[in-house]
C-alpha cells in the first residue's frame, strides 16, 4: 500500500469515530437530547459548549431536520450524522425511523432549526422554530 492509501484509510477510521471527543480519560461526555414524535421537544434547549445535542427521531417515518442558523456548526466539537462523506456539514439532515444525530456546538450562541415531520414533503407538517442555546457556563 503507497503513502495515499494509507492516508486515505487512515482518515476514514478516524472520521468513522463520528462524535469522537477529545476528553481527558475517565471524563464524562454530557449529552443533551431533543425528542421528536408529534412536536419537538424541548422547543429550547439549554447547553454549554462541547456538551453533545442529540436530535431523536421516535416517529414511525422519517424526519428532516434544517438548521437555520448555519454558522453555528462552521466549528464543532463532534457530529455524527450529520456530514456527507468529505467532511461538510449538511444544514438538512434526514433521520431515519428509531434513529439520531448528533453535534458537539463548541461556541456560544444559538442554533436555530426547524423539523420536517415527513422528510419527504418540504410543504408538510413542520415544527415551530426551536432553538439549541448554548451558554457558557463558570
């Protein structure tokens, strides 16, 4: 195997490590969960940076996901779900029955979204505006 090769494999177990974090040993990831079934909720979410937001999808169908305020996720901590194959995160995320996504937002603010209750009907049923505010904390 040449040099290229083995970079290419080595990025792609790295980047399988999907919402791995840089923790000191024996430290504890805190993670935040939204839960999506008819509504979304919480509608607000309150975290600090680095903590892991995880959107849940407990419907039956799919859902979509859109992030409004994109600059929010320029710089993140972790993602799972939510990048396409070279890195670039996706601002409309679709998340399968059962399943979820994941961020680590690593900068104060607030990231906007909306969801979609059937991922494929842009003009179907979507949730009121919710928000993931993150504050740092100390």
């Amino acid at each position: 195997m040449n040099k290229l090769s083995y970079g290419l494999v080595l990025s792609l177990v790295c980047g399988g490590a999907a919402c791995g974090h840089h923790l000191e040993p024996g430290a504890e990831v805190i993670v935040r969960t939204i839960e999506i079934t008819h509504e979304v909720n919480p509608g607000i979410l309150h975290t600090a940076p680095g903590e892991e937001v995880r959107w849940q999808n407990l419907r039956q169908n799919p859902v979509r996901v859109g992030f409004l305020t994109v600059s929010m996720l320029d710089k993140l901590g972790c993602e799972k779900g939510v990048s396409t194959l070279f890195g670039q995160v996706n601002d409309y995320v679709t998340i399968p029955p059962g399943k979820s996504i994941s961020l680590c937002l690593i900068r104060p603010g607030d990231l906007k979204y909306n969801v979609w209750f059937d991922a494929d009907n842009a003009r179907g049923a979507m949730s009121p505006t919710a928000t993931v505010r993150v504050v740092k904390r100390g």
